[in-house]
C-alpha cells in the first residue's frame, strides 16, 4: 500500500499536518495536485448498485484498477498512483497481495442487504441498576425471551450497525466503533436502560467478527454488517423500565442497500420524529412507523421518502434510513442533529472529510424549496454509505441532480471507503484492526 509518509517530505511549502487528505485539500498548489488533475483524463466513474465505481485505466500499468479497491489483487488507489507519478516513487507493495484464506459457502457476487445466519453471536445479560457481565459466545440462533419483555410490550430497545470490511491483504477493520457504542450509551440513557459501557461493546463487536471471520466477504465483494441490539428483557408487566436487560450482537455479510438510482419522494403527510421523542437515538420505535410512507412511495416507483420536520412541515430532515446532504458550489449544507434527526457516524465523518478537502459545511435547517435550486444531493449512512441521489419529487416537482465523476459525493465517497477498506492510509484514527 502506497503511504502517504512516502512523499511528504517532497512536498514544497505545503502545509504538513501529516494527512493524506490535508495533502488533497492543498492539491491543487501542489506538483501532487497538478498529477491528480493531469490523471483525471485516465479515469471514468459509473454508479453501480448503489455505489460509484471509479477505474483508472491501464496506462499507468493498473489495467481496471478499482478505486475502492473491488478487486482483490489491484494494488493502488488513484490518489497514491498520481503521488507516485509526481514524485518518481516505486509504491510499496509489501503485504498488499491477496493471501488466500477460507471463506463460507456463499455467493459473493449475488450479494444482497439481508441476512446470510453466521455461525456464532455474543450476549450479555444484567439487573436493572447493575452492570452487564461477562458476555458469552454462542451459535447463532433463537433468544428465550418474556413474552411480557420490555421491548416486546413497550418498545424498549436499541439498536445499532456498524460494518467489518476485508483489505487485500486479508486484515480486518472495524470504522469508528467506539462512536457507535457512545451513541448506544445516549440512547440508552434516553430510554431508561442499562447499557454495556465502551469497552464491552467494542469487545462484543470484536469478538463476533473474529469469530466470524470467514462469512466477511471479499475486497471488493460487500462487507460484514453487525448489529448489536439492547432490549429491555424480564418478567414485567406495569408500563416502566425493565428489570433485566439483554446484548445481543450478530453479524452478516452483506452487498449494497440501495440497488441502482436513487428517487426519492418528499413525505409530506407523515412524520419520522418530533422534538422531544426518539428521533435522535437509534431506538427500534423510530422503524415501524415509516413502513407505511415507504410502502407507498416504492409502489409509486420512488426508491426512498424524504422526511420533513415535525412542526412546520417546511424544513428537510432525513430520509428514512440515512441523513441527506445538499451542494450548491463550494457549500455543503446538512440538517442539524437536534433531537429530531439521527447523528449518524457517516455524516459526521463525511463532515470532517469535506472540511479538511476545503469545503464549506453548514449544519443548518434547510428549506424543502431550497431542493429545487439544489446542484448535488447525497444520502450518508452506515448501510448505504455515501449515495448519490438522481432525483427528488416535491409537490409533483421533480428535480434532477449531478451525479458521477468530479461530483462531491463521488470525491468523498471515495476518500471514506478508501479508509474503511485500508486502500488509504487511516492518518484520521478512525480504523480499528481486528488482531
């Protein structure tokens, strides 16, 4: 892997933070950028399944090289190829080969977003007030649960997803689990529950994956989607917090959540969240009550619903399992998380991308008008990770949007999954490897 410490120290009267994306914010001053603009005629871009697919083409002897690195032997992103060019450096290929190892029985490329039963899951359990023990692995499969269970008579539940992702050369790496757990940890202080403290629930979501290993796909293939779940369990029947309380976590390989253009329709009858509720913790309440909106809307051709806020039905909120970003020139503009709206873990990684490449971000309430003027518009989440939207209905208007190669959502949709697959290198601190 070609690393960005290897040229740094070229680099003339550049800023040295020491980031490979620092570097790409500047590119543009640099010889490095100059590479990087001259390389742009070697590269097409395609949408496919949901995800950009970038290719550089053979003349720099990576014939069809993946910039996200699908395929399991291409050795280089398009950010390290140009480095390399400018400043004449052989990039390392040390430990980037693909090593063979055992995978499970399974499809690869028909991968779809639904559950593949792995082989084993994890589960702490505690008293109401007291802390979760040691958790336990166990085969996957059925949980004994009250039948007057907190989360199965009141809703009381938790959930959240994360994903494992395979580099070429076979290491593992988790993205930003910690985030994941501190946002369990608020959501369960909103709902009245125990909850595993951050060293609990990031060993949990080790453990599965290790124990997993073999159903994470291939580079390139999909990746492994864990979903760890806290619910109120116990014998209780009056409306309060539950006296017992489970962890659950299960993992499975997973391919793109949104197959082919995405079309949304604004929902201007029904609501997601309202202040004061739910709507910014990830609780299994906030689920259910979209189906309807969603039902209707895919049987009109629309792929996904665009939500409003609650109070005013004039301001965009998310949709109904991601949060949206608008572009208009140099300014990125997203809806505030507060309370209403999910702080999702991509949003704000993308967020903190899109500054350090120089972009302006604006975290404020965004007029549902303000859709129609609109150049770019992309949808961020664990699932769907950073996706381009074709178009938006409103009021029987529909809007159309950039979408492809030189986009913004394309540049930052690679820069995160260049770090999530370990095609860039990780000076962020947001990968963690699995041992």
């Amino acid at each position: 892997m070609f690393r960005a410490s290897d040229f740094l120290g070229k680099l003339s009267k550049q800023s040295r933070r020491g980031s490979l994306l620092s570097k790409l914010r500047h590119g543009h001053r640099s010889k490095y950028g100059r590479a990087l603009q001259a390389n742009e005629a070697s590269v097409y871009s395609n949408h496919v399944n949901g995800e950009y697919t970038n290719c550089v083409r053979d003349e720099l002897g990576q014939k069809n090289a993946i910039l996200n690195c699908g395929q399991p032997r291409l050795q280089y992103s398009r950010f390290a190829t140009a480095a390399a060019e400018a400043y004449n450096i052989e990039p390392s290929t040390d430990g980037d080969s693909h090593v063979s190892e055992e995978y499970a029985n399974v499809n690869w490329d028909g991968l779809g977003f639904g559950l593949t039963p792995t082989d084993y899951m994890y589960i702490m359990n505690c008293s109401k007030g007291q802390k979760f023990s040691q958790g336990t692995l166990t085969r996957f499969g059925k949980t004994e649960m009250n039948p007057s269970s907190g989360i199965l008579n009141y809703g009381q539940g938790l959930i959240e997803g994360l994903k494992a992702y395979r580099t070429r050369n076979e290491r593992i790496l988790l993205f930003r689990p910690e985030e994941n757990a501190m946002r369990m940890q608020m959501g369960a202080e909103r709902m009245c529950m125990s909850s595993p403290t951050i060293e609990q629930f990031v060993n949990a979501v080790k453990q599965i994956v290790h124990s997993n290993r073999r159903w994470v796909p291939p580079p390139g293939k999909g990746t492994m989607y864990i979903r760890p779940l806290l619910m109120g369990n116990g014998p209780d029947l009056g409306v309060a917090p539950a006296s017992e309380y489970t962890f659950v976590t299960y993992a499975s390989p997973v391919g793109n959540y949104h197959k082919g253009a995405l079309n949304l329709v604004v929902e201007e009858k029904f609501r997601r969240a309202t202040p004061g509720g739910t709507g910014g913790v990830k609780a299994i309440t906030n689920y259910a009550i979209i189906y309807k909106p969603i039902s209707e809307a895919k049987a009109k051709g629309f792929t996904d619903v665009l939500f409003l806020d609650a109070v005013t039905g004039k301001y965009v909120e998310e949709a109904s399992t991601s949060n949206i970003f608008v572009v208009k020139e140099n300014v990125i503009s997203t809806p505030p998380t507060n309370g209403t709206i999910l702080p999702g873990i991509t949003r704000k990684s993308i967020i903190e991308i899109a500054r350090v490449l120089g972009y302006q971000v604006e975290e404020r309430a965004i007029l549902v008008e303000e859709l129609f003027d609109a150049e770019e518009v992309f949808c961020t989440g664990t699932a769907v990770v950073v996706n381009p939207v074709n178009s938006i209905t409103y009021q029987d208007k529909r809007t159309e949007y950039k979408r492809g190669v030189g986009t913004v959502g394309q540049k930052l949709y690679e820069i995160l999954t260049g770090i999530q697959s370990g095609c860039i290198e990780d000076e962020m601190g947001w990968t963690v490897e699995l041992d």
